[in-house]
C-alpha cells in the first residue's frame, strides 16, 4: 500500500499585494491541505524543480472557515535552488457561486528543506513544522496565494506555518 504525505499550510491571508480581493479574504485564516502519494512519478524536472500533477481531491482550500471545492487535477511544484528558499507551489482550480477559479498557493521554505531525490517522488521537507513569512510584493520573496477568475486576479500575502 502506497504511503502519502500531507502537506498542510495554516496562517493568516494579508496584506494584499495586488487586485480587488473580490473575495475579502484579506486577515482570514486560510488553510491549504495537500495529500501527495509517494509513488508518484513527476510530469516534468529540472536539476532544481519537480513537478507532480495531483488527482483531483487531492488538495483543499479553506478561506475564512469556507470550504472551497476544488474540481479536476492539480499540480504541486517543489523547487530547491542552491541558495535562496525551498518553495513548494500548489495550483488547483475551484468552484466558488458557479463560478470557476484557479488558486495558486507558494509555501516559501528554508533552503535546503528538499534534496534532489523530490526529483523521483513526492518528500516531506525538513524541518516540519516551518514559519511562512507573507510575501511584501506580488511575485516576490516569501508565502503568497493567488487567486483569479474571470473576475480578476488577487494576490495577498501569507503568514503562518507549513508542516507534513
């Protein structure tokens, strides 16, 4: 029987960092709760990254004590560069009033929180748990979530914890 990693992001959204924030998810708790199985093979490499793709109800998202439906596959991203953060990056889409959305949730971690064999198959990161630090810019250094629809697109920050 195939073993599993659950990957759990737990924290605090804000501020935001860029877009209308149509959901006010601005200060509510979020939660990011991913189930990777360790027999996974990776879609695509490089000596840096690897990425997984996830069947769907693999990953749940909950923003201010509601539950988001995600809907079809997702895919984790893990990069390890030599210097700078470990990030894991987890794309999923949802459903939220009919309406379809993508969310896309950057874990930013301590170097060296993943080695190369997350190359091969999913890995828990060490140490667990970890302290997020919310990003200060949209696409820059630290936590983040993204989420867009034919609404727009919304990036806030990410401050809380990371575990497996």
């Amino acid at each position: 029987m195939a073993a599993h990693i659950t990957y759990t992001i737990n924290g605090t959204l804000g501020p935001v960092l860029s877009g209308s924030d149509y959901l006010g998810a601005n200060g509510e708790s979020g939660t990011l709760t991913v189930i990777a199985n360790t027999t996974l093979v990776p879609t695509s490499t490089t000596s840096t990254s690897a990425t997984y793709t996830l069947p769907a109800g693999a990953i749940t998202v909950v923003i201010g004590g509601t539950t988001y439906a995600t809907t079809g596959h997702a895919t984790l991203k893990y990069n390890f560069p030599a210097t700078g953060p470990d990030t894991m990056v987890v794309t999923t889409t949802i459903s939220v009033s009919g309406l379809t959305g993508t969310v896309v949730g950057t874990a930013s971690l301590a170097n060296h929180s993943f080695n190369s064999g997350v190359t091969t198959h999913p890995q828990k990161f060490k140490p667990s748990p970890q302290t997020l630090t919310a990003a200060t810019r949209a696409g820059g250094a630290g936590s983040q979530v993204k989420y867009s629809s034919i609404l727009g697109a919304t990036v806030l920050g990410l401050s809380g914890t990371a575990s497996n």
